[in-house]
C-alpha cells in the first residue's frame, strides 16, 4: 500500500508520521478500499425513525448513560448503582 511521511515541524512529540493510501490504484489492481465488505447500513433508516415518532402522540428522546454519567455518586454508594444487563434470550424471570 503505498505511504508517504508527513514532517509537522509544529509539533514537539511527534514531528513524522506515515500517512496510508488506500484508495491508490496500483497497476491493473483495485484499491485496498475497493475490496473491503461494506456491510449493510447499521443506523437507522431516517424515515423509518420519523414514522415510528408520529405513531405516538408523545415521544421522548433522552441520553441514559451520558445523563447518569454526569451524577457525583460518592464512592462507597457505587456497589448499590450498577445495572444487570441480560440479552433477551437468557433474562431469567424475575419477578418470581
């Protein structure tokens, strides 16, 4: 793949860098981001998230983690605020 150093004379650490190229087509070759797997999209469709917002009359949006995160918790109350997490598939009944 080819590369090419980059000199920042600015900075104190770090004056060199090697700089990749990916897309760089090579004689009777493809790029290296040519031949990698895309995948399907992993966010949501926009429309999809619009029409499951006008389903309701009331929606909400929040930000759980980033919310509680910004909470002072003194360090002893921390062991009484963590969370189970179980996948869908082994969440044991509770409520027995």
């Amino acid at each position: 793949m080819p590369h090419s150093a980059v000199v920042r004379k600015d900075k104190e650490t770090t004056k060199v860098r090697i700089v990749f190229d990916a897309s760089s087509k090579g004689r009777d070759r493809t790029s290296l981001n040519e031949g990698l797997y895309v995948g399907p999209p992993l966010n949501p469709r926009i429309i999809d998230v619009i029409l499951r917002f006008r389903e309701y009359e009331h929606a909400f949006c929040s930000d759980i983690q980033g919310a509680f995160l910004t909470i002072g918790k003194a360090e002893e109350d921390r062991d009484y605020l963590r969370f189970f997490w179980f996948p869908n598939e082994e969440r044991p009944n509770l409520t027995k």
